[in-house]
C-alpha cells in the first residue's frame, strides 16, 4: 500500500513532533490530517517551502521550550494552599482537582490549561502534594500543594 509524505504542522500523539516528515496511510492523511490542518503535503514542489517551514517551527518551538522552562522555574518556587471540609475519617467531602488547581494558578496570574494539569486522581485528603504540570513536550514543572483542613484553618 502507497504511503504519504507529510510535514506536521502541529505535534500528533502517537505519530510525531511538530516540523518532522511522516508517512502516513493515504486516508489518514486526508481525512484527518490535512482538513485538521496538523500537516502538509510533501510534494517535491513543496520540499523547498516545507524546508523553510521546518526552520520556522524548529525555531518556534525552541523558543516555547525556553518559555516553558523559564515558566517551570517560577512554578517551583509556588504554593497552592486549598481549605477543605474533612470527615470523621480524614477524608475530605469533595477533594481537590486538576481544575481547582488551574483556578488557583490563575488567580495568581498563570494562565495553564487544565489539561495540562497532570492530576491522574482528585486529591482526596489533607497533606502536602507535588501536582505535575505538562508545560511543553520536554518541560513538566511540579507545583506543590498544601490542602488543609477547613476547621483547623479558620
């Protein structure tokens, strides 16, 4: 079966990296592909261009990885503190997610996607906890996070 050339426009999971050549099944490519805009065709016509294109993103992405670790040094220095209700038990009622913890990084002026957030399950108990944070495909920052019991705060 033919394959097609193409030029990632953005990084595909499982596939590749911004700026690399992949070869793809022909329908995978234009039907997902190229209508998404994630690649482009690499036509011999196109090589020249998609050369050029290449640099830009190799740039592009050399100064977003420099971006993400600048972000990633201020991160490790923050810390999120949450008050919660706890049970008899030490559980918390409701607990502490990946969204939570995007609100409180906005309210102190970082604006993260909560995808990025790398919170595999709500916390769930008082205690002090590193939460990881996807900034970049090379960069993953920690932030710690000190959820307290509600009581004991007031």
């Amino acid at each position: 079966m033919a394959m097609m050339q193409l030029l990632l426009k953005e990084d595909v999971e499982n596939l590749g990296a911004r700026g690399e050549l992949v070869k793809v099944r022909p329908g995978y490519g234009r039907n997902y592909l190229l209508p998404k805009g994630l690649a482009i065709q690499a036509t011999p016509s196109n090589l020249k261009q998609i050369e050029m294109q290449r640099k830009a993103l190799l740039k592009k992405e050399a100064h977003e990885r420099d971006s993400a670790t600048q972000q990633a040094d201020l991160l490790k220095e923050l810390t999120l503190e949450f008050a919660r209700k706890v049970g008899d038990h030490g559980i918390l009622y409701g607990s502490v997610t990946s969204m939570d913890v995007a609100e409180a990084l906005a309210a102190k002026g970082y604006e993260i996607d909560r995808k990025r957030i790398v919170l595999k399950d709500p916390i769930k108990e008082p205690g002090e906890f590193e939460v990881p944070i996807k900034l970049h495909r090379e960069v993953t920052a920690a932030v710690k996070v000190v959820v307290k019991n509600e009581e004991a705060a007031a």
